[in-house]
C-alpha cells in the first residue's frame, strides 16, 4: 500500500477541526477527503455552535478560570436539535457532588434545585451563570457572577476542597556527622541526629520530635564518650475548617503576640492565618466597588502595578491586598467599553493590626514546661484576642490565668494613614509568691511608617518599659520553682530601618535592654550593598556588601565584627569571592582574609577557599577548606572538609532524608521536617521525572514530594523535558489542596512504551474506518486510525495484542512483533477478527 503524506497531514487538520467545534459553527467540505467509505463520514452535527456530541466525558471543571481539583466524570444528554439551539448548559449534567465546591453563598445554595432523578444541577435560577465543554482542552468552564459566590481567591482553595490525605506513617530526619583529628594527637568524633516521627489517623496527626547525639573524644590514652536521646515533644493536632483554627494536644509551645511565649503540656486552640486567604494575612483594607460589566480592577502603589484581576457585574469586594502593603494606593476599575472609574486609599501596615470584622484568637489550657518534660506550678488557662473595629481602628488583649498568678492585657492599634502606624498596650501582673505578692505593670508602644518620597521605611519601632515587680508567667513560675528570678527586664528599645537608594540599599537594626538587677546589653548592625561593573572581568555585575555589628555583653565586653564582601559572577552558575573579616572578641583582634570559588545549580553546589588568619594571641595560620552537597530524589546530602596546616584536619557529612509508608507502598524522599507531603505514583512505571526533575519515582512507581503548602493549592506535574523517549504521559499534572501535616495522594498515568506509525489492514484488504479506536487489553486508547489506516501508536510493547474499535465495539484484534526498536519505517499489521484469532489460539494449544 503506498503511503501518502499528505493523508496524514489531512487527519490532523480535521483532527484539529473537531477540537474547535464547540466554540464556531463549522460547514466541513468531505469532497476534500479522500475515503472510499465517504458516505458513513458525518457531519452535520458540526453545524451546530457549541454543539457537544452526547456521552460520558473526564473533564477538568474550571470555575471563572480556577480549576477546581482533578478531572471529574460529566455527563452530555443527548438532546434533540431544538435543545441543541438553546443554551448548551441544558444538556450538561454538572454532578450534585459539585454544589459544595463551587464556592457559593449559603443564601445562593438554597436556590439550586436537582434534575434527573437527584443527579444533577439545576443552577437555572441563577442568573448569569454560563456553563460550556470545550473539548480542545477537555475542560468544563463555568463563569459565575461574584454575586451568587463567597470569597474567592486565585491562591486560595475554600475549605471545602481542602484534603486530608492518607492514613500512613513516616520518619523525618537529619544526621550529621564530624571528625577533627588534631596534630597533638587528639580524635574528637561526633554524631547527631534529630528530626519528626508521625502518624496520621483520618484527621488527627500524631508527633514527636526527637533528637540524638553521641561524642567521642580519644587522645593521649584517655578517652570520654558521651550520648543521649530524647523526645523533645509529643503532641497530636488538627485543623478545624470551618473556624480556620488548630487543635493541638499534648507538649507544645504558645507563641504569644500579647504576652511572653510559654512552653505547656495541655491543649490549645488558635487561629491559623494559613487557612485564609494568602493575602487576608495581616493587616489591610479592602477595596468595595461596583463594575458595570466584566471590569478589571488594577491597583497601583507608586505608579507599580500590585495587584490587577477581573470582575463579574455586579459588586465586588477586594480582600487580597498584602499586608506588607504601605502608602497611597491607586485603584482603576476599567469597563470593557474602555470607560474608568479612579479612586484612591491609604494604609499602612504594623503588627496588632486587624482586618476589618476579623477575630483573631488563641486559648490555651495546661501547666508549663521546663527542662524537656517537666513540669511546674498549677494549671493554667490563658488566651488573647484581636478585633479589627474598622479600617482604622483595632482592639487586643488578652490573660493568663493559675492559682497563684494572673496577668491581663489591653491594647488598642491604630492606623494614622500618612503618619504611619500605631498601637499601645498595658499589662498588669499579680504574682503570689510563698512569702510576698508582687504586682506590676509593663507598657509598649509600636509604631511603623513608610516614607515614600524618601524611600525610606521604618519597618519597626518599639519601646516597652516593666515595672521592677512585673512579672512574666515564665519569670513568675520560675521564682516560685528555685526562689529568684533571672534578668527582670527594665526597658527596651528596637529599630529597623530600610534606606533605599537607586543602585544602593541600606539597613539599620538597633536594640538597647536595660535589667533591673543586671547590666545593660546593647546590639545593633549595620548593612549596605550595591551592585558595581568591572568592565573586562565580568559580563554581569559584581556585587559588593558591608556589614558592621557589635554587640555589649554582660560581662562589659563590646564584641565588634566588620565585614567587607566581594561577588564577581565568573561565567553562568559560577562566583569568585573576596571577603575581609575583622573581629574584636573579648578584647582581641582577628583578621581574616578569604578568597573563594564557587558553583552552583539546580541539583549540586559546591565551594573552594583558601584563607589566611592573624591576630592578636594566636599565630598567623593558612586554612583551606571544600564544601559539596547535592539534592538527590530520596535525599539531600553534603560533605565539608578543611585543613589548617599545624593544628588540625577536619571531616563533615550530612544528610536530611525520610521514609513515608501509606497503603499504595513506601518511598524514601527528602525530608519533609515533619510537616506536609505528597505520595505520587505513576502506576508500574519507575524513574519518571517530577516537578524539576531531582524527585523520580521508585521501582514501584512512587515518589513523595515533601514541604508542600498546608492549605494552598500546589501542583505536582511529570517534568516532561526530561522524559524517557520510551514514556508517554496521559495526565502530566494535577492540583491538590492539603491540611497541615497531611499524607497526600495522587496518580498520574505514565504509559511505557514504543511509539510508531503504523497501517492496519483488515483480512479483506480493507482497513479499519476513519477514526477507529486503537486500544490495549486496559482498554486504554494507544491510537486513533486515520485515512487508509495510518495510525500513530504510543505506548506499546513487543508481542503485546491490541484491539480495535469502532461501532462501540471491538472488531478486530493485532499481534505486534517481538522486536520494535529497531523498526524506522512504517509497519504494516494486519488486524485479525477476534474469533478468527481465538480459534487459531485454540488450534495450536496442545491437547
């Protein structure tokens, strides 16, 4: 049979016309098609605009452009033509599992009815809504007016689709290991290890942190060896979505915005800002509008575009604006007729800053900690809350509460617009003692401005002042447990100042703390850096930083460090380095001199440098020293290395790694630190590329991604750049929403195989018709026949046994031969009748 190319370009571009059929009517000419059985070719049903052929579709349901989870099965009635004129969602049915994913109001939900017996949506009544198929990209779009839907977020998935993954267990750790031999003779060897072992239970994650260690140091006929293990924390936690707050049980720590954080065992409840919206974290006010059409809202800090998405008609409310967010900000709403409607807002961002309406919240209930697992003192409950009155305004406060000490908080927070941000609170402690009662108070005042015209930002400015018998909960339980109180604060004061020039950045830090029964201790530091071109060594510009700090310790010591440091890019991914070192520790000077080369890439970096050392009481010394590490899919490792001539050799290694069990199988990975993590599996098929192309799936088809987002919507996708030429992916990524600590579970289908162009032949010398469907024993489409039977195959094995379909059922069957890679031309198959074939098998079976 000649082969004809130009039929084959044929078959693509009418493949590519049934792709676009549901957005365009389309009148196909056949007469171009060159098929001898032309009359059995139909279509008609092409000539009608968004005309679906009815049947049973995988589709990815995409809600005004967010989709929404993994393809889902949808099913198009078949209608008759007079529906087919009316609006396509009429023939649609959109599954009634959808209705709580869909992300609509509570007052939009009661007026969606069902259809067919229960099984699908009527969303008629809902006015604007638009549902159509698009084949092209086998997607399920639907555009809902804002008006009928709750928040909605592009970075952020309702809760409703959030998952709570898999039941399994798994072991997180980090090791690392280290050997000095020193000239005098001496072998100091160290081991350590910590990291997170868990268990997940439907919703319930169940922890311990551990660590681990053991010394050994040998010389000079004496040797001391030291080891120890511990749980350094047992607890269980779970998330509660509709409160946007976590439950935690057992041994934990209260980190306190109010109050001085505390170590207890008992159980705590507290809001969790990782379960809202990325961009409702913090403080901002939001932007209420209306747009007259399908508007874009543009909002512009500076004349920089921060933040710009689209609208329905209809009232929209904005409540994406970061919290970082400061200054004047400029808001478009632009028409699609072209007509705007301008407005301007100011804002300014401090902590203790609420969101309008916003509750904010944390209790806890139990006894503290010390020392690991012990515990003091009495129960005790405590707790704060936050409240934003308005755009300006906010209200905190909060308590602690035992038998023997309670404290309580008030504050207020403030927003002065062009004058920045404020916010003051008092405390009041009474502390009952065995022989006395101590009462005191403590005052703090926060403020933060951003100085546009000068570019300059006070990130954060505070000052809190205790009284001498003011008393933390820490301080308090520790007095009463050994009779005295270590460094009562006095005052304290605290800057952070960014200064921005064009080529220039500039920081200031400053903290000044005065103890009642102790001496000051004062740190601040300052930072510059500024990019600078040496024509001739370099195509990119160097980059040169200074650092300088010093620190005032009890002792009257000022601990002094100057820090000169020189970046000069040799070529892409490599840097030459130049740095000057001075230090005054204790009332010594050092100096340091460096010169480093370094490389680096996505999955290996490494360093080399030679140094030179001098100061005062110590002999001037030369040091070199390496440092390699690699990311690999089942772990991230690093080895060091360094040599001072005269003193002592040192060797390095670590490695961060972890094991994660569920019922799909077992895959070592990085570590994950305890947290969040996705199991993928590409069924039978190993060594498939993920992601960046480091993670690959095992010899049984896993691989687990770890450190993915709680409560944010990640992808997992098949890095298809790096793919074996013999695999082929039917799904190349998904989307997945995961609460905190979850076990994560998705399967992407990897086909693996040859690929070939191929002509089946019937038994009559026919060929199979136009648009047959070329399956294997899974009933998984390999191919899809073309004019005079041309047909690309992919995914296939020798000797495997293929079907082919086209009636709705299986007509004939094809033997490949056993050897396909070396094949380079096109292959002829002749596809046997089914019954045919089984009686040859039948005949030739031995008796």
């Amino acid at each position: 049979m000649m082969f004809k190319l130009s039929n084959i370009r044929l078959a693509f571009v009418l493949a590519f016309s049934f792709s676009i059929c549901t957005s365009y009517a389309t009148e196909f000419n056949t007469d171009v098609l060159d098929a001898d059985d032309i009359q059995n070719v139909d279509m008609s049903q092409f000539s009608v605009a968004g005309y679906v052929p009815p049947g049973h579709y995988v589709l990815t349901v995409f809600v005004n452009g967010q989709r929404l989870g993994a393809p889902r099965d949808i099913v198009v009635f078949d209608e008759s033509q007079n529906n087919l004129e009316q609006n396509i969602s009429q023939v649609i049915c959109i599954p009634t599992d959808l209705l709580i994913l869909l992300g609509f109001k509570e007052s939009t939900i009661k007026k969606v009815t069902t259809s067919n017996e229960g099984q699908c949506l009527n969303l008629s009544q809902l006015t604007g809504l638009q549902v159509k198929v698009e084949l092209s990209t086998l997607s399920l779009k639907m555009t809902i007016p804002q008006t009928w839907m709750e928040y909605r977020d592009p970075n952020w998935t309702p809760p409703a689709l959030w998952e709570e993954g898999l039941v399994g267990a798994f072991v997180d750790y980090n090791a690392n290991a280290s050997i000095i031999e020193e000239n005098s003779g001496s072998k100091n060897s160290y081991l350590s290890t910590n990291g997170t072992v868990g268990i997940n239970l439907d919703t319930w994650r169940f922890r311990g942190d551990y660590n681990a260690s053991y010394q050994k140091r040998s010389g000079n006929s004496n040797t001391q060896e030291t080891h120890n293990f511990d749980f350094s924390r047992l607890y269980a936690f779970t998330s509660l979505k509709k409160i946007a707050s976590l439950l935690t049980i057992g041994e934990s720590y209260f980190y306190s915005d109010v109050f001085e954080s505390w170590q207890y065992s008992g159980i705590s409840l507290e809001s969790d800002d990782r379960m809202l919206p990325p961009k409702l974290v913090g403080y901002a006010p939001e932007i209420i509008g209306v747009a007259n059409t399908n508007a874009t809202v543009i909002v512009r800090s500076q004349d920089r575009i921060i933040l710009e998405t689209t609208v329905p008609p209809g009232p929209f409310r904005i409540q994406s604006l970061d919290s970082g967010v400061r200054g004047v900000l400029d808001v478009t709403v632009r028409e699609e007729n072209g007509e705007e409607n301008k407005f301007s807002i100011n804002t300014a961002s401090l902590p203790y800053l609420t969101r309008p309406g916003r509750i904010i919240y944390k209790i806890v209930a139990g006894k503290t900690r010390y020392s690991g697992h012990d515990l003091t003192g009495k129960p005790v409950i405590g707790g704060e809350l936050s409240y934003g009155l308005s755009n300006e305004w906010s209200l905190y406060g909060g308590g602690q509460l035992n038998g023997d000490y309670q404290a309580a908080a008030v504050g207020i927070g403030r927003d002065l617009f062009v004058f920045g941000a404020l916010s003051l609170d008092i405390t009041q402690s009474a502390a009952h003692l065995t022989n006395q009662t101590l009462q005191g108070r403590s005052y703090r005042l926060n403020y933060a401005k951003s100085f546009d015209d000068l570019r300059t930002d006070i990130t954060f400015a505070g000052y809190r002042f205790a009284d001498q018998s003011y008393r933390t909960l820490t301080q308090f339980m520790e007095q009463d447990r050994t009779g005295y109180v270590a460094r009562a604060p006095k005052q304290n004061y605290q800057i952070y100042l960014n200064k921005y020039f064009d080529n220039f950045n500039l920081s200031l830090n400053y903290q000044y703390s005065t103890y009642w029964e102790d001496k000051p201790q004062m740190q601040y530091g300052l930072y510059g850096s500024t990019n600078i071109s040496i024509p001739g060594l370099s195509q990119q510009d160097a980059n040169i930083s200074l650092s300088a700090t010093r620190t005032e310790r009890e002792n009257g010591y000022k601990d002094d460090a100057i820090n000169l440091y020189l970046t000069i890019p040799f070529y892409s991914g490599h840097n030459i380095t130049f740095s000057e070192l001075y230090s005054r520790t204790g009332g010594d000077n050092q100096y340091n001199h460096n010169v480093g080369y370094s490389s680096y890439s996505d999955r290996d970096n490494y360093s080399l440098n030679v140094g030179y050392n001098q100061g005062k009481n110590m002999d001037n010394q030369s040091s070199i020293s390496g440092y390699y590490s690699r990311d690999f899919s089942q772990a991230n490792i690093s080895a060091n290395a360094s040599y001072v001539p005269q003193q002592y050799r040192s060797f390095g290694a670590s490695i961060s790694s972890g094991i994660t069990g569920t019922v799909h199988g077992v895959a070592l990975h990085r570590s994950a630190n305890g947290d969040t993590r996705l199991m993928v599996e590409t069924p039978g098929v190993s060594d498939v590329p993920l992601d960046s192309g480091v993670i690959k799936t095992n010899r049984f088809g896993l691989a687990v991604i770890p450190n993915m987002n709680s409560y944010r919507k990640s992808t997992a996708s098949i890095n298809t750049s790096q793919l074996p030429d013999n695999l082929e992916t039917l799904e190349s990524s998904t989307d997945i929403t995961l609460t905190k600590g979850a076990i994560g579970y998705r399967s992407l289908s990897v086909m693996k195989g040859e690929k070939l162009f191929a002509i089946l032949s019937l038994s009559n010398g026919k060929n199979p018709p136009f648009g047959a469907s070329v399956r294997n024993a899974d009933n998984r489409e390999l191919g899809i026949v073309g004019e005079d039977g041309v047909t690309w195959l992919v995914g296939i094995s020798s000797k495997e046994t293929l079907f082919v379909s086209w009636g709705g059922n299986k007509q004939c069957e094809i033997q490949l031969p056993e050897k396909l890679e070396s094949l380079s031309s096109m292959l002829l198959l002749p596809c046997s009748s089914i019954t045919t074939a089984m009686t040859a098998v039948a005949s030739s079976t031995p008796s």
